[in-house]
C-alpha cells in the first residue's frame, strides 16, 4: 500500500509517497500523481515533510530518511551519484557520467535524472549543463534555480 500526503511548501504543494515505511516518490503540483495512492499521513510522511521543510528553509543540507528506489541499475548508479553532490555544489551530466564509469552517456544521465523518482532528496536540482546552464527539472527550471539560490545562500 502506498500512502501520499500533501504539504504546503515555499516551492508550492509537494506531495510525498511512502510504502512500507520507506519514501518512493516526490511530487511537483504539476505532476500527476497515481491514483493508488491512499492519502495518509505517516510517521513517515511527517517525517520527511519536517526535513524538506527545513530544507527549503536553509537549515537542513542533507536529508536522513528511509528510500526505496525502482530503476534499471544504471539508474539506480546515477542517483547515487546525484546523492553524493555536497549541498550548495553542482555537477555537469558529463561529470555524473564519469562518476558512474561511463563517460559518453550524458543523455543517459539526463533520462535518469528525468526519471528520479525523488527529487530534491535525490538532488537532481544541482545537475546543470556542462555550459553551466540550467536545464530540465521537473519541478520546473523556475524552482531548479530557486533550489540552488537557496543552496548557495546557506
């Protein structure tokens, strides 16, 4: 059973999922979310909403909380990498497919972070063109590049 809450947050509503104690997925108010979900609020859920609001206001740089994530394995290395970028840093998909031992799959880190299925925890936001532009993020560019103003900040 998945459970989904819904929290107000400075980026707009946030819906977060968990299933058997461990957080799956994060959802944009632009996203559509499955509708499985049972919408129940979790020791869980309250949990992470208190760390992503304190995140979102500069007092927490790194999350502590339980995941489950579903990929393909090189999806799986390619948000383990993004975890790793230190708060307020950021990294190329070059740079990220390098980490992950494949140097010429840019575009594959690019579908991957497209595919996270928990931004902000799994930090997809600090992954920029190798020009250093912003590109896509799902929550959109506009909070891409409040997320890392407020990283930068802090």
């Amino acid at each position: 059973m998945n459970n989904i809450y819904f929290y107000q947050t400075s980026i707009g509503e946030i819906g977060i999922v968990e299933k058997n104690g461990n957080i799956t997925n994060l959802y944009f108010a632009n996203e559509q979310t499955p509708r499985d979900n049972i919408i129940s609020e979790t020791d869980t859920l309250k949990t992470a909403a208190r760390q992503l609001q304190e995140y979102l206001a500069g007092k927490l740089k790194r999350f502590n909380l339980p995941l489950t994530l579903d990929g393909t394995d090189f999806m799986l290395r390619v948000w383990k990498s993004l975890a790793g970028i230190p708060y307020g840093e950021t990294r190329s998909y070059r740079e990220i497919a390098h980490s992950v031992g494949n140097p010429k799959a840019s575009r594959a880190v690019g579908h991957a972070c497209s595919r996270n299925p928990i931004p902000i925890i799994i930090p997809c936001h600090r992954v920029i063109g190798s020009n250093g532009r912003l590109t896509g993020f799902g929550g959109g560019l506009d909070i891409k590049a409040y997320l890392l103003e407020l990283e930068r900040k802090s």
